[in-house]
C-alpha cells in the first residue's frame, strides 16, 4: 500500500479467497506492511472434531483454528499453524447440509531445525451421515524431509464431484525424528493451518 490507499475503519467484508496487505505510516512516510491471507470456503466456522488434541502450545485458535479461513506463514511461531506432537491429524468436519465438494485442501508446513516434517500423506473421506464413509482419496508427501528451510505446502484432492455433509481427514505424522536428525528419537510435530473444502 501507499499512502493515497484508503484508510479502513469499518468491518472488511469478503466473498472470496483474498490476501490483505496493510501498511502503517507515520505522516506520509510507510514503516512498515503486513499481509494476511483468508480462505474463503465451505468449512469456515463449521464444527470440527479431533480424535487426536493438538499441542497446547500450538493453537492457531483452538477448535475452529483449522476452520477460520486463516493461513499460516512459513514462520511456524505465527500463530496460525496447529502442532501435533507425535500424534496423526483426525478431523472430522460438519458442514451441516449437504454441500457439492469438488476440492479438499490440508495447508501443511515443514520446517526440520524445529522438528516439524511434513505428513507422510493425507487420507480423504466423506459421508452423507455420518456413520459411513467413503474413502475419496489420498495425497503423498512428496516435499524431501532434508530439505533446509521453512517450506509450506498444500496437500489438495480434487473430485469429479460428491455431495457430502461429513469430510474426513487423516494426516500421518512422522512419528519420530529420523535417525539422520538432530532429534533423532524424539517426538516429531505434524503442524497444518487450515481445511480447506471447496
């Protein structure tokens, strides 16, 4: 932004996937800028259940943190990633009504100096009711466990098309720092920001 940008007092209203980028200025002169991006989809504010507690330490907003439309950055500690400390992701999401589902998307991040890898894959299923469930897929990691740095990566299914009022989601943790880690032995994190339906 720049200084001709308006100026927002008032609630932002979106109808998409958008990312907002925010600049503070002292007169005419810009400090400094912030960007956020939001996922506008058909999870957002629906109930989830976890069969498995994320992290105390690793929120990103609690229960609706994985369903608020709010992406994480590659910087783990922002506030918008979720940890599982050895233990898989188990997701079940309501949304309520039957809804045409063409795309499940899990945001994941990797970031190995911190313990956090990337999961071995992602598992989908849906149900009209609840009870039975029809596997739709599954999405292998493909991002190298060496790999250096903070890396971000979507895990995405796309389906020819289903109605479902119930998505199923797994993603399996590495379990344990591999032998080549610094960490080796020790409890590895699975960290995801958001699920996406579409």
């Amino acid at each position: 932004p720049d200084f001709s940008a308006p100026v927002l007092i008032d609630p932002i209203s979106i109808s998409e996937t958008s990312t907002f980028t925010v600049g503070l200025f002292v007169e005419t002169e810009l400090l400094n800028t912030s960007s956020k991006p939001f996922s506008l989809h058909k999870a957002i504010g629906k109930r989830a259940v976890y069969e498995n507690a994320y992290a105390p330490t690793y929120r990103a907003g609690g229960d609706f943190g994985l369903v608020d439309g709010i992406r994480g950055s590659r910087d783990y500690l922002d506030g918008n990633w979720q940890g599982f400390m050895y233990k898989d992701l188990e997701l079940l999401i309501d949304l309520g009504d039957l809804e045409e589902v063409k795309k499940i998307t899990v945001g994941c991040l990797q970031d190995t100096r911190s313990w956090i890898f990337m999961p071995t894959g992602i598992e989908f299923w849906g149900s009209i009711s609840g009870e039975n469930f029809t596997q739709l897929g599954g999405v292998v990691n493909t991002v190298d466990p060496k790999a250096d740095g903070a890396i971000r990566k979507d895990f995405e299914l796309n389906l020819s098309s289903g109605k479902f009022r119930f998505i199923r989601v797994k993603g399996t943790n590495l379990g344990i720092c591999p032998d080549w880690h610094n960490g080796k032995g020790n409890a590895a994190y699975l960290f995801v920001d958001e699920v996406i339906v579409e």
